[in-house]
C-alpha cells in the first residue's frame, strides 16, 4: 500500500494540456445502444458493466450496469475502477510514442540499447517489434505458469526459452514484449512506469486510475472480476502476477470518468501531436503475414468505417473512430458465457451512427 500512497503523490502533478481541453457535454442515454447493451447482458451474462458513447466532444450514451459485486450486490457506480487487463497496452503504447516525440526514442533502436544482457537471440530485435507483437520472443504466459514467480524467476523461465520467428515476421501477440517496453521507459525516464504513464496521461486524483496487476489487492471501489474459466460457471476470478513487472502487460486499473478524460485528451491531440498519433496508427508491414495491426492497437474496418482500439481479457475494450470524432468504452467485471466483445464495439458505433 506504500507504492499506491507514492503514486498518489505523484499522480498530483496533472497534464497542463489539459486545461485546454475541449469541454465534454453529457446527453440523455441513447435508448437503442441502451437497449443492445441491456440484451447483451441478459444473453452472456455479464455481472457488472459500465458504457459511454462520445461523439463530437458530447456524452450521447453514458450508463451503469448490474453489480460491481454480486455476494454484496453492489451495483456498478460512478466510483466503480475496473481492472482493463489488456487494454493497458494501448496507453503503454502512447506513453512509447510521447518519449519519441521528445526525442528520447525511435521505432528503429534496439531494445538492447535499453535493457543490458539480453540473450544473443533477442539481439535483434527493436522497438517497433515489441510494440507490433513482431519480436517472435518466447511469451510469458499463460499467467498460470508465472504467477507465483518474481520477475528474476519469470526472466530466467522465459530466457531460456527459444525464439519462434525472427524479428518482424509476424504477428505473435506477446506480453514479453511489454514487460521490454516497461523496461525501455523506466530506463529513459528513470521512474516506474506505474508512476512516469501516471504523471503523462492521468490527472488527480489517484484512486481513479492506477496500476495493479493483482486481483487481490484490497482496492476502494473496485470492481470484483468473474469469470468462468475455472469452474465452467462464474466464480471469482482473482487472477495476479508478482510484483510490479506485468504492468506495462495488464496493470491499469480505472473508472469510465477517468477513461471519458483520457480519451478527451488523446482525441484533442494533447497527448501526441497528430502526426505523431497518424504514425502510431500506421499499419505494421510484417513480413510472413496480411495481419492488420498498428503500433500497439488494433486497425479495424466495418461498413467503411475505420477505428482503432483494443480489448482486454475478453470483458474490456476501447475503440476510437477518427472519421465520426467518436469513441466507445467499454468496463466490464466479468462474463458468464464467452462472446466476440469485438462485435458488441461495432454494433454499438453502428448504433450511435444511425440517423434520428
């Protein structure tokens, strides 16, 4: 709890940008996008869910779901903080392409320029790499198999394992590289990536977006998560890695207020020039495959739309849509019965698109 009341303290220095950003507004739901989310529910089982639409710089559909605990039946709140899982990457991401703005960072550098002794067979492999899952490096997963190990035991498991491709053939989604970008940052910055992505992206207070990558931690507000994956049936699910290494993998922990502002300032530019947010977009040209996939955030197209995004352990996910200046968010705590959250984005964005 030491780390948390540190990162509070840090959390104190907020983004001066975003002073100038553009007001958000809030609307009455959208009672179609009201109505999917409430089926959707009822079909998969969700326990707990938090939504929001913005289009135009207005809340067009914002809403709470069921229970953020369900021995307790507490409902999901505006105080709810859900743990993101993958979705983490994304912000990681733009925290990467914020130090090659400055100037501290290049696509094309080697992580080995970064992060000393690693095995002769990673020698080649550079950041774009890691942030395109292109590295072909031995995965620290499943979680099951490292959870119980601190990171020197997961780095010593996971150096001695062989490479699978080389650099840049294809896409082989990964959390070493992840756990390499942590490293890169906190080498460049000389804070922990917890505390540096904290004081860049997120204004106070703290206990409204932090980092955790344990589902154990005693946590005000946050949200219990479910799963099915033990059982077959919904069970608590208190899913964790040691310490603090997975944080650049799964460690955000946040509410939908505090994910509405972050998207407010990615999509005003305060985080990254246009520019620089166009090249984070770009399409990663792998060598052995036609995957479609960026720097560190999915590219997906439907009905000529084009958004980017990405989800988190199946129950989260984020997309943005340039074009319609519009984004989605997406919280949940937790699935009865697996569904392709990826659909749900794209019949919600259909939705909020449709003309009155």
């Amino acid at each position: 709890m030491n780390k948390l009341i540190l990162l509070c303290l840090l959390l104190g220095t907020s983004l001066v940008s975003a002073q100038r950003a553009t007001t958000i507004t809030h609307s009455e739901h959208h009672p179609q996008i009201d109505a999917y989310v409430q089926s959707v529910i009822t079909q998969v089982g969700i326990p707990g869910l938090a939504v929001a639409v913005i289009k135009d710089n207005r809340i067009i559909h914002q809403q709470n779901y069921g229970y953020a605990n369900l021995e307790h039946q507490v409902p999901v709140s505006d105080a709810s903080i859900f743990r993101v899982y993958s979705l983490t990457k994304p912000i990681v991401a733009v925290g990467v392409f914020q130090l090659m703005e400055n100037g501290d960072l290049r696509l094309e550098d080697k992580v080995s320029k970064y992060v000393p002794d690693l095995p002769k067979a990673w020698q080649g492999v550079r950041i774009k790499h890691l942030l395109s899952h292109s590295a072909g490096l031995p995965d620290m997963a499943p979680i099951p198999d490292f959870q119980d190990l601190t990171e020197e035991q997961a780095v010593e498991k996971v150096f001695a394992l062989p490479c699978r491709f080389k650099p840049g053939e294809e896409y082989d989604y990964n959390q070493t590289g992840f756990w390499l970008l942590k490293r890169v940052i906190e080498k460049i910055t000389g804070e922990e990536l917890a505390a540096w992505i904290a004081a860049q992206q997120f204004p106070s207070p703290c206990d409204t977006a932090f980092f955790s990558s344990d589902s154990r931690d005693i946590i005000r507000h946050r949200a219990t998560p479910y799963f099915p994956f033990t059982k077959g049936t919904l069970t608590l699910d208190h899913s964790y890695l040691q310490g603090t290494y997975a944080h650049a993998q799964n460690g955000l922990n946040i509410s939908l207020e505090a994910f509405i502002k972050w998207d407010q300032r990615l999509r005003n530019n305060e985080f990254l020039r246009a520019e620089t947010r166009d090249r984070m977009w770009e399409i990663f040209p792998y060598t052995k495959s036609n995957k479609v996939f960026t720097y560190g955030w999915d590219k997906h197209q439907k009905d000529g739309r084009i958004s980017y995004g990405f989800s988190g352990s199946l129950v989260t996910a984020y997309r943005v849509f340039p074009a319609e200046n519009m984004s989605i968010i997406f919280l949940s705590n937790g699935l009865t019965e697996f569904y392709n959250i990826e659909r749900i984005m794209d019949e919600i964005a259909r939705l909020a698109l449709v003309e009155d």
